[in-house]
C-alpha cells in the first residue's frame, strides 16, 4: 500500500473518528436545542407574530417589527447526532434571578428614578425571567446579551410608572409627597411592572416571571424630613381618631338613652292602648249600653275605697 493511499484512510478514519466524537450530543432535562447549518438555523412554518400567545402582546405595528421565524426546538433527550458544518445552541430554561442594580459595565447599589414631584429615589430589587421557548430565535439570535437587555428594559419601563405614578392616599400621610404613595404601594408597583413587561417574550424572547422591588427611597436628608412629618402627621392623625371615637361613643350612649326612653313610654302607653281596643270591642257589639254597664262595673272598687276612707276618717 502506497504512503499516498494509506494516508488516505488514516485521514478518513480520523474524519470519522472526530465527527463521532463531536457529532453526538444530548440535550439536558432543563435544556433546549436550536440547529444551524451553515449559519441558519432549521425553521419551521409560520412566525412568532402568527402565534395566537405571543401575537396577542403586540400591537400590528410591534407585529411588523419583531416578526422571528419559527425555528425547529430539539427537546430534551438524546443522544443525538450533528454534522460538523451544523452548530449546536443549547439554552438553559430555568427561571434566572438577578438583581436590577446588575450592570455588565458598572457597579452601583441602587438605581435612581424621578417621581412626579421631581423628586430623586432609590431603588432596589429584582426580578426573575427565562427564555421563552417558542420564540427562541429573538432570544438567541435577536438579542447580543440577554439578561442586560431585559434588565434595561425593566428599568426604562419601571422609570416611566415611578414618574407617573399616582395612588389612593390613605388617611394621614402626606398630601403632595408621592414617595409615601409608591412606598405604600410596592405590591401594586409589582404587579404593573409584570403586566407591563410581559410582551418582552414576543419582542425579545425572554419570558417574565415576577418583579421584586423591595426599596424605594429617598436621599438620606429628604428621608429624615418626612420622616419627620409623617411623625406629626401620624400623631394628628391619632388624636383625630380619638376625637371621633369619644364623639362616636357619647352619641352611641344618647341613642341608648333615647331608646330606653321611648321603651318606657310605649310600657306606660301599653295599657291604655289595650283598654282602648277594648272598649271600641265592647261599643262595637253592645253600643252605648255595654258602656254604661262597663262603666259602673269597674266604678264599684273605687266607691268601696272611697267608703272605707271617708269611714276612717
């Protein structure tokens, strides 16, 4: 065998040696898989704006925009086979939590946001997100850093409702301070910011979970200033509390007195009124007669008593 032909199977061996060794693979239990070949990845019919779901979070106008192909999702299992001219995506589908202070180019505690009344707050929390499965392509080819591309987007968006964020006041509190409604109203911040992030999983194919903001607050020397006027505020509000209570308790007590006023009249009232139906009884099927018999009847205890007084006399 020429060193030509022997060359020739070895490099064929080894060809086969290597697509075998780098041309099986698995797809993880909380893993998928996206295709290329050639740089494309295998698409299936349709778009992601054609998804009843996810079309439904956009409007026509976001429709023409972020319109992704379907591409071919490989589920997890295995093992399976690719060849070398084909790249394998694999993409980690658990719900990732990660601080909305995070930023790939700066380190900062806390980000800042204008209220209403222009005043600057700091806030901090987190959020939790994970890629949406039937729009993969956005997340894999649509967007170059995911998790600073949908922190940015939460930020914008949680910039915008603290600007204009507006809620019930509750008795005592500030009127005209709007930190102590956005503070007061966490939960219902909460569950705006999730309503309003949940088209990222059309636009960008990162699917939200939850929002956690835990701290809204001012800078320290605001801080301590309405700390202190929510403490004044807090006592006026005690002491009209009180005042309403008291005044609440005496009309309480004068309606009880008016009720055991008018039970002792009725009580008194109550004979009369009987003897009343009675009599009209007694007028009604004897007339004037029965009267007058009734009459002398019930006169002859009291002539008897009369003639017992005038006797001891």
């Amino acid at each position: 065998m020429t060193p030509i032909i022997l060359g020739f199977f070895v490099g064929v061996g080894l060809a086969a040696l290597l697509t075998l060794l780098y041309g099986v693979y698995s797809i993880g239990p909380t893993e998928r898989g996206v295709m290329t070949t050639f740089g494309r990845a295998e698409r299936m019919d349709g778009s992601t704006s054609d998804d009843p779901q996810l079309g439904s979070l956009l409007t026509d106008e976001e429709k023409r925009r972020y319109k992704y192909p379907n591409v071919r999702v490989i589920q997890p299992g295995g093992p399976y086979f690719k060849w070398p001219w084909q790249r394998l995506y694999k993409v980690d589908m658990t719900i990732q939590a990660v601080d909305i202070t995070w930023d790939p180019d700066i380190k900062q505690d806390y980000i800042e946001a204008v209220t209403k009344d222009n005043l600057t707050v700091q806030i901090s929390g987190q959020i939790r997100w994970k890629p949406c499965e039937r729009n993969l392509y956005a997340y894999l080819f649509g967007v170059g850093r995911p998790a600073a591309h949908v922190v940015g987007y939460f930020i914008s968006t949680l910039r915008d409702r603290i600007a204009t964020f507006h809620g019930e006041r509750a008795e005592g509190s500030v009127e005209g301070v709007s930190i102590n409604d956005l503070r007061r109203n966490l939960s219902l911040i909460n569950r705006h910011m999730e309503d309003a992030c949940r088209k990222t999983a059309a636009r960008y194919g990162i699917e939200f979970d939850a929002a956690l903001i835990t701290n809204i607050d001012p800078p320290s020397d605001v801080d301590e200033a309405l700390a202190s006027i929510n403490t004044t505020q807090n006592q006026v509000a005690a002491a009209v509390s009180q005042s309403r209570a008291d005044a609440e308790q005496k009309l309480k007590m004068a309606e009880q007195a008016v009720q055991i006023a008018q039970n002792r009249a009725e009580a008194e009232a109550a004979p009369l009124l009987e003897l009343s139906k009675t009599l009209s009884a007694m007028h009604g099927h004897g007339g004037r007669a029965a009267l007058d018999i009734y009459l002398r009847n019930a006169s002859l205890p009291l002539r008897e008593r009369s003639a017992e007084t005038i006797l001891k006399v």
